[in-house]
C-alpha cells in the first residue's frame, strides 16, 4: 500500500515534467484524496493545459488516420512536368484513398500507413518510368481526439 503523502509527492513530481502521461479526472482525485494512480489511466501531457479533460487511447486494432498535403515535384524533366504530375496524381488515385488535387499538390485522408504506402508507391513508380529526379514536399496532419477529415478542415 502507497503512503498518501509519498503518492502526492510522486503526482506533484508527475506534473511537473512535460513528458509524463496523465489522466486529468483520476489525477484530479488523486491530488485530493491522495491516492496513486492506477497504471492503466494515461493522457499525453499537455492535454491538461490546452483545456481537454477526457482522452481515450487508441486501440491496439484501431487505426491512426490522417490528412496529408503531398507534393511531387520532377526535377530536370524539362520546362513542362504536366505529364508526370499527372502520372503523380494518378497513382495516388489508384490508392483507393480519398483525395483532392489542388493548384500546387493533392490532399490525401486515410488511415496513415495507407497514406504513407500511396505517397511511396507513387515516387517508386515515378523512377521506375523513368524519371530521375522527385523533390517530395508532405505534411501530415493527425489527430488523437478525433478523426480528421478533409471536410472538417473547411471553413463553413
């Protein structure tokens, strides 16, 4: 059995360090009633100060899905690429993902390793047709509160 006072220091301690995982409601009773926190109960560190009070971990079945901005880009292929960014955003369509192409690269939403294989494929693909050089720009949005989409990022 945990000594009260040793178990407020050891949260107090807890709090103090930006890396540790908390959950807000069970520490909250803890720093009150001075009792440890139960091993199973864990939220990222910083959830407190951004204002969320509840997290629920993923699943180990569960999956992480994404937003991602990704933008190929063929180097020496001469004046016009058209055709090979064409060819980019194709394959990224064969992904099955859902996607939009936009005036400077192609949103891509899905669960995250199919983000990651569709953008792979696709810049495998592009050398193997013979395109010597890719400068590939991505950005990768995720979230642990809830599922982001494409949709969701608009403002309406």
């Amino acid at each position: 059995m945990h000594d009260a006072g040793m178990a407020g220091s050891i949260l107090s301690k807890i709090l103090s360090q930006p890396s540790t995982f908390v959950r807000i409601p069970q520490l909250q009773r803890c720093l009150e009633d001075g009792c440890p926190v139960p091993p199973d109960s864990v939220v990222p560190a910083g959830y407190r100060e951004r204002g969320f009070r509840s997290y629920q971990p993923r699943e180990e079945h569960q999956t992480m899905k994404a937003i991602a901005e990704v933008q190929v880009i063929p180097i020496g292929a001469g004046v016009s690429v058209r055709k090979e960014v064409m060819r980019a955003h194709e394959l990224l369509e064969e992904s099955g993902l859902s996607i939009v192409l936009h005036a400077n690269g192609s949103n891509l939403e899905g669960e995250l390793g199919e983000v990651m294989q569709a953008i792979q494929r696709t810049i495998e693909t592009l050398h193997a047709e013979g395109v010597v050089r890719l400068s590939t720009h991505i950005k990768i949005g995720t979230r642990m509160d809830k599922v982001p989409t494409m949709e969701g990022k608009l403002f309406k």
